[in-house]
C-alpha cells in the first residue's frame, strides 16, 4: 500500500533560504528531496501562497508543497512547509550632495538632482533659508537674494521594497549663473562643415525642436551659440565635435540638421552639476538604410525585405541605429508626415535612383 506524503518525509531547505532580501529578482527555495531510506514519491511542486511563481516583493509567503504520485506515496497537495520572508532591501536613491544656482529667484530642480528613488521625496531646508524656498515635493528650489549657502534635507519615504533614507545637499548661491558646457561628437559622409546646430530647453520637446529646426526661421531656440571643431576622417566618416557654452543645470535638446539629404536629428542632454557629453550621433542619408553613404537598389532591397517581414539590415545594430534606419526609410514622411514605412518608400526611393522627380526634392 502506498503511503501518504507529508513534510516529514522530505529534507526541507535549509533555515537561511526562509529568510532572504529583496533584490527585484524572483526568489525560489529548494525544492524539497525524499529524506534517505525514501523513494518512489512524485515531482514536488514547491507553492508560494498557493501560487507556483516565485514571489519578487517583500513580505511574507506560506509555503506549500504538492506532490504527485510515485511508485510508493500517493499525491498529496497544500502540505505546509513553512513561511519564506522577503524582508526589505535598503534604499537605491543616489542623491547628489550639492547643487548651484544664481541669486535673485532663480530656481534649480533638486528632484534631478536624484535618481533610483522608490518611495516618495520630501524637501526641506534645514537651518537658515536666507530667502530662499524648495517645494516640499517637486524639489524646485528657488534662491533669494543674496548669495549664500543653503542645506536642503531630503527624505525618501520606505516603499514596498525598500527603506527610506535621508541626505542633505548643499545649494551653493552664486552671485551670478553657474553654467557648464553640453556637447559631443557628431558624424556624417561629407566633409561640408555644413551642419547646424541649435539648443532648446525643457520647456520645447523633442519633435517640437525638430519642427523648429527644420522650419527655415527658428523662433524657439536659446540663444547659445555653438563651438564646432575642424572635421576629421574617422572609420569612412566625417567628424567634429560640438559644444554649447554657458549653459546652466537643465535638461536640454540638441538639433542636428545638415543640407545634402540628411535625417534631422533630436538628441536630449543633461547638465547636472558639470559640463555633459551627449555622447556621438551619427546623422544618416535618407533612403541608405544600409549606411554606406550612398543610395542605391542595395536600401530598396533591404526596405522590401523589411515591409515583408523578412530578415534584413534593419535587424541589425543598437536600438538607436534601428530608430535611424526607420527614419532614413521613411522617405513619404517629409511629405506626408505618416510614419510608417510603405510600398509608397520603396517606390520614393527608386525614384531617386532613377533621377525622377520624389520626395527628395522636398530636402535640401
């Protein structure tokens, strides 16, 4: 006759396994083996409240065992096996120590300041404000008169799965703006120094400062002026480098526009504290899905491919490389401003192969 499961037939994961921290990826126990001298049981479903998915969040879980029939025990289900706890994992915030702004009601985000919060940010200044004042939640601190010192404490509230913490920083007061500069490398096919280059605050998004840029008359722009290195040959391409300055703490958009039938190009940029590097950007020729600086049946070839669902170039490379190939097969756009690519590219661009009239006409 067979017998009939329980716990004490098994050897349970050790004690250290019930008691673990959250670490935002799932957390399994053992699964529990005949002890010796045993044999013939079923497979052992280990149940997490009554659910076969190892539970990710903290807090505590019942643990069960279903076990099916074997050769010598029956199957048996919900055999409690103890209780597994998450316990809470200490804080991920990475909070700066210090921020700058000028005087006389200029404000700086202290929110940006800080990333990998998950509980909810409080704000508030510690001793003397000298007529300065910060939001208690969005952490916009807006400076007073007088250059000065100020400490802003900020706490994080627990969350789910983490602790709280506090920390202070330090907003500096300066007499007059703090600015860094905001720049990096841009590539094309030519040597043309040609390109232009344009800064735009939070306040314009990305595709309202591609609007912009391409209009003929930029109205929405700051100011700023670029600095553009001598271009040099780099890997079959043209680069230089570009920088913006006087620039202050902000989050920013760079267009990137260049005559010859080239993709305008929207990069985002952060200066937190210290000059920032956007990194390099590669501007590509509308219609040359397979970047090799020129267009030809090879990108018609590889836009049908892509339309059929087959395997092609656009498979191919960084995210940020599919998002330009997208945009250099997406021809109809400059005209029509759809944004999917068609049959309708495919023929725009043989078009242009041919020295037909297209869409190309409508780029400089």
């Amino acid at each position: 006759m067979k017998a009939t499961p329980t716990v004490a037939f098994f050897d349970m994961p050790d004690a250290t396994e019930y008691n673990r921290t959250y670490s935002g990826n799932p957390v399994t126990l053992s699964v529990p083996t005949l002890r010796n001298g045993y044999t013939g049981a079923g497979e052992v479903t280990v149940k997490y409240n009554g659910s076969a998915q190892a539970p990710v969040n903290a807090g505590s879980y019942a643990i069960t065992l279903d076990v099916a029939e074997g050769q010598n025990f029956n199957a048996a289900s919900g055999l409690p096996a103890g209780t597994l706890v998450i316990g809470k994992a200490p804080s991920a915030a990475v909070i700066a120590t210090s921020a700058a702004v000028a005087k006389g009601g200029n404000t700086v985000s202290l929110m940006n300041k800080i990333s990998g919060a998950e509980g909810t940010l409080s704000f508030a200044i510690t001793g003397a404000a000298n007529g300065c004042a910060v939001d208690p939640s969005t952490g916009v601190f807006t400076s007073g008169d007088t250059a000065c010192t100020v400490t802003v404490r900020v706490t994080e509230a627990e969350s789910a799965n983490r602790f709280g913490r506090t920390a202070n920083i330090i907003v500096e007061v300066s007499e007059t703006a703090v600015t860094f500069e905001a720049g990096g490398t841009v590539t094309s096919w030519d040597a043309l120094a040609n390109e232009t280059y344009l800064i735009y605050d939070s306040s314009v998004t990305s595709s309202a400062a591609i609007a912009d840029a391409t209009s003929g008359s930029p109205s929405q722009n700051m100011a700023n002026v670029p600095d553009v290195g001598s271009p040099s040959s780099v890997g079959g391409r043209i680069s230089e480098a570009v920088d913006f300055s006087d620039v202050p703490d902000g989050d920013y958009t760079v267009t990137i526009t260049k005559p010859g039938k080239y993709v305008p190009k929207a990069v985002e940029v952060t200066v937190d504290g210290g000059d920032a590097d956007f990194g390099t950007v590669n501007l590509w020729l509308y219609g040359d899905v397979t970047n090799d600086g020129q267009v030809t049946s090879a990108d018609v070839m590889a836009v049908k491919r892509h339309i059929a669902g087959l395997n092609s170039v656009f498979d191919a490379g960084t995210d940020q490389d599919k998002a330009d190939r997208e945009a250099a097969a997406n021809i109809t756009a400059v005209t029509t401003g759809d944004d999917e690519i068609t049959s309708a590219d495919v023929m725009q661009i043989n078009r242009y192969i041919a020295g037909l009239g297209s869409a190309f006409d409508a780029i400089e």
